[in-house]
C-alpha cells in the first residue's frame, strides 16, 4: 500500500523541480546582482530550502493524517500545494523577468501564504504548525533579501 507520506513526498519533490525552468543565460544577470553585505548565507540556500520543503511535506503528512480525506484537509493540502507552487516560482520568474521586484512579490504572497497555512493547521496540529516555522522564518528573510537586493540594484527592480 501506498502511504500518505509516499504521495505528499512525491508531489512535493515533483514540484520542487519546478526550479530548474529557467534559461542559463537567465543566471548570468542574476550573478552580477550586488548582494548585501551580511548575505555569507548564499551557498547553503539550497540545503535550506531543502529543509524547509522536507518539514512542509512532513507537515502536509500529520494534518493529512488527523483527517484523511475530509473536505478540509484536501483543502488545508491545496494550500500546501498552491504555498509550494509559489515558492517554486520565485527563481524562474525572476530570472525570467530579470526582476527582483517580481521576487519580492513572490517572496510576499509565499510568506502570507505560509503564515496562513500555518494559522490554519495549528488548531489540528501543533507539530504540523510547528514543521511550517522555518517557512514562516525563512520566506520573511528571503523576501527581505531580495528587496534589500532591489535597494543595491536599482536597475534590476
């Protein structure tokens, strides 16, 4: 039988390769981007992002199990779903528009999203919301990054 962590899993990585709908040449505007100073960050951006999609998926996994199937929780995973999509749509769009403005809006609307769905799923389950914190942490300094990095590239807004 297939479990439900199996599926949440699956789409999560399925999704996430949503990332890699970019041009290579796209990349080389976004190198030449100045970064804030305090950004030593930067090489460890993807092992967090990794992070935060594992603990979402696990999220996704304990509200799917308190209710499975019911109207809510397929709505409640919609959410994760339309939470991830976004996320996922911050690089490609970016540096597609060659726009920090366009991810500074993604970064915003991921970030009230992941609050959302963290306020939604708290009275079902502590630990499913507690598993959304590092969204909720990490989609607000992402999304201050990119505008601080609109601040140093005024051309690239």
């Amino acid at each position: 039988m297939i479990e439900s962590w199996m599926i949440i899993g699956g789409v999560t990585f399925a999704v996430a390769f949503g990332t890699l709908f970019f041009k290579l040449r796209d990349i080389n505007w976004a190198v030449k981007l100045q970064r804030p100073d305090w950004m030593f960050f930067e090489p460890a951006i993807p092992l967090i992002w990794t992070v935060i999609f594992a603990s979402g998926a696990g999220s996704a996994t304990v509200v799917w199990e308190q209710e499975p199937g019911t109207l809510k929780t397929w709505l409640l995973m919609a959410l994760y779903l339309l939470l991830e999509i976004v996320t996922v749509a911050y690089i490609p769009a970016t540096l597609r528009a060659k726009s920090l403005k366009v991810g500074t809006i993604l970064g915003g609307v991921g970030e009230i999203l992941g609050v959302v769905l963290l306020l939604a799923v708290l009275p079902i389950s502590q630990t499913a919301a507690l598993l959304l914190l590092p969204y909720a942490i990490w989609g607000a300094i992402g999304t201050y990054t990119t505008w601080e990095m609109i601040q140093l590239n005024p051309e690239a807004a």
